[in-house]
C-alpha cells in the first residue's frame, strides 16, 4: 500500500534539490528569464555533481531516472526511481522550472530513453542529453497524428519532417524524435529514434520567444534525408496493429508524473511566498476554522492549498504505481490533468493576492505564473489529458471516443 509519506531513503535526495533551488536555482532566475536564450553557465557544476549522484546510484535532482524495474516480484511496496525524480523534480521546481528544463542530460528525451531503451542503448544513450522531438507544425496534443517519416534503408533509417517547440532542443546533444514508419498503418507503425546533433540532415531551424521558462530553449528542428543507424530506434521495430503504439506511449506513462511534479513544486513556490505576505499583512491563516468563516483572502488560499494537496497526492500515486510495476496511464493522466491545470490557477491566484507586488517583478511570483502556463501544456493539454481518462474509464478506444 502507497505511504503518503516522504521515503525516508529520499530524505537527503529531497533536501539536496531544496538546498539548490534555493541557493543555485532561485538567484540566477530572473537573470536568465531576462536574457532569453543565453544559457544559464552556473548549472554546468551542478549538472556534473549530478552526473556524480547519479553514477553513485544516489539519484538526481532532473528528470532522469525513470526506467521501469522489472525485480523479482517479491516487493510488495516499492518506492523507486519513479517517486525518487518525482519528490526531487518537485523540490527543484520550488526553485525555477526553466532552470531545471535547461539542466545537461536531464531532459525528458533522457526521460524517454530510460522508459523504453533496450539495456545496450542504455549504455550507449544513457550520457546523452537528449530533448523529445513529438509536435509538429501539423499537429499539437494528438501524437498519433506524426507525419515524420523513417524509412528503413539498408542498415539505416531515413527520416524527413519538421519537429517544432523541442525543449533544450538547441542545447542538446541528442533528440528523441517520433516518426511513422508507414502513414497507412497509423497510430501502429509510430516509433522513436535517437538521433544525435551533428548527424547530416538535421539543422536546428529556429529558437522560439516565449511567454515564460525563458532560460529553456525551444527550438525548430527539420530532418532532410537524417540517416540513423537502426539501432538507434528504441523499442521494437515491429509495426503491432493490436499494441498499437503502447511502447511509444509507455514514455508519457512515465514523464507525465514528472511534468505533474514541475507544476506542483511551482505552485507551492507560489504558495509559500502568498503565505508569508498574507501573515505580514496581519491575515492570520486556521486550519481548523471554516473557510467561510476566515477573511476572503485566507479562505482563497485555504482553497489553493487544497487544490495543491490533490495534486500532489495524484502525482505520488502515478510514481509509485510505476514503481511497482503497475499500470499507470489512467493515473498519469490524472496526475497531469490535476496538476496542469492546478498549478496555473494557483499561481495566477497568488499574483492577485498579493496585488501590485505580485505583478511586479519585486517577487518571482509573475514569472512562476508565467512559467507554470507550458506545464498544462506540453506532455499533452490539459483536454487531451481528459479525453485520455474518459477513455480510460468508459473503456473506449480511440476510435470510438475522440
């Protein structure tokens, strides 16, 4: 059975990621949200006291991590990787999500090549810093509509397409990129490839200005005749019309935690600061009094708090499940969809509160506003997430509920 407490082996893990978001992540914040596409050089020594963590077998504070351990059955409550990158991501979020989007060999490509490589990949890709290349100009949330194209030729694969807003996608070493090996078997027939920067035939097009996380880069990738060794796709090469793409898809049933703790540990950042101002404004906050019954402002936080508590509950019961080896889309996409949505309502609420310093860039709480929008939107929207669980529930298919 789930605890919903922190692992006590997760405890220093946990205070690390707070220790950096304080003392790294925080300071260096507005400076990059202000210098746009500059890269924040401060987290070079982070990211290689990471890699040190991570090669210790102590975990990271990114998104890496997230390998599904097949054990020997006899666990009966396992708390793994999943909930250990889940409670850090969170911690280092309360810092500065672009910060941790921008984190070397800590991307949601890494992300997915955990999810689904074969253990001589893993060993070959596992140093990479990999972004995911999923959208396209055709296309936002629905991910079985992928139009890039690999053809298998000889011992390689030719891809051709356009990849647009892929994270750290300028800053990267690799990209995992979804393509379709044959349009007409649809959803089926899609695959992942590693493809790695300075392969002939694909340029990085463009970074994109954005609203917030300003430190990530985002980038335009297009593939013109990219040859990849075969090797280089992850999963099986078998096009299963009854699978359909699940092995692909197995990488959102891991990331999309992750995604869901990003909005969680914002929206508490978002929280605390709202706390402290209240209490100086003399709003005293009870948590044993109605909220009716407590001045407006102390019941709208009263509220957030409880809309927070949920999300987070749903975030640690979508890691631990995988954890266990359990299915876990349903709760993922629950996870996802709650704290998507949460995080931006919070954070949105907390700059109200807080009136003209809110609104001003005297506090972090306009950027965490900001930056909290794109994770209700990558990983899937908040509506795709929701088509997902009502699929889930009513035991639709695609087909029959779109």
């Amino acid at each position: 059975m789930i605890s919903l407490e922190t692992p006590k082996k997760f405890g220093m893990l946990v205070n690390q990621a707070h220790q950096v978001s304080l003392e790294i992540f925080r300071p260096i914040s507005r400076k990059y949200d202000r210098a746009e596409h500059e890269y924040p050089k401060e987290l070079d020594a982070l990211a290689a006291l990471i890699d040190g963590m991570n090669d210790g077998g102590e975990g990271g504070t990114g998104a890496r991590g997230v390998r599904r351990d097949p054990g020997d059955g006899s666990a009966t409550n396992r708390n793994g990787t999943n909930m250990s990158s889940v409670l850090s991501v969170m911690e280092a979020c309360w810092g500065d999500v672009a910060m941790v989007l921008s984190m070397p060999r800590q991307g949601l490509g890494d992300a997915a090549i955990a999810s689904v490589a074969n253990d001589e990949q893993l060993e070959r890709f596992g140093k990479l810093w990999a972004s995911m290349a999923i959208t396209e100009p055709g296309f936002g949330s629905d991910s079985s509509a992928v139009s890039t194209t690999a053809v298998l030729d000889g011992d390689e694969y030719v891809i051709n397409g356009e990849k647009i807003y892929v994270t750290a996608g300028g800053r990267s070493n690799a990209v995992v990129v979804w393509a379709t090996l044959d349009k007409s078997k649809g959803r089926a027939a899609i695959k992942s490839f590693v493809v790695e920067k300075g392969t002939p035939g694909m340029e990085v097009v463009r970074l994109e200005h954005k609203l917030g996380i300003r430190a990530s880069d985002t980038a335009t990738i297009i593939f013109t005749d990219c040859r990849v060794p075969k090797e280089n796709m992850l999963g099986s090469p078998d096009i299963n019309d009854d699978q359909g793409f699940a092995g692909a898809m197995q990488t959102f049933d891991n990331t999309r935690p992750l995604v869901a703790g990003m909005a969680v540990g914002c929206a508490r950042a978002a929280l605390d600061v709202t706390q402290d101002l209240l209490k100086e404004a003399g709003i005293e906050l009870d948590w044993d009094k109605p909220a009716l019954s407590q001045p407006a402002a102390a019941a709208a936080y009263l509220q957030m708090e409880a809309d927070w508590e949920a999300a987070y509950l749903l975030t640690l019961e979508a890691a631990w499940m995988a954890d266990n080896r359990k299915p876990n889309s349903l709760q993922a996409s629950m996870a996802k969809a709650k704290a998507g949505r949460v995080g931006t309502e919070i954070t949105l609420r907390c700059v109200e509160l807080a009136g003209a310093l809110g609104y001003s860039e005297e506090s972090l709480l306009e950027k965490w506003a900001r930056d909290s929008k794109i994770l209700d939107i990558f990983e899937g929207t908040q509506q795709i997430q929701q088509l997902i669980i009502a699929r889930r529930l009513l035991g639709k298919s695609s087909s029959e509920l779109k």
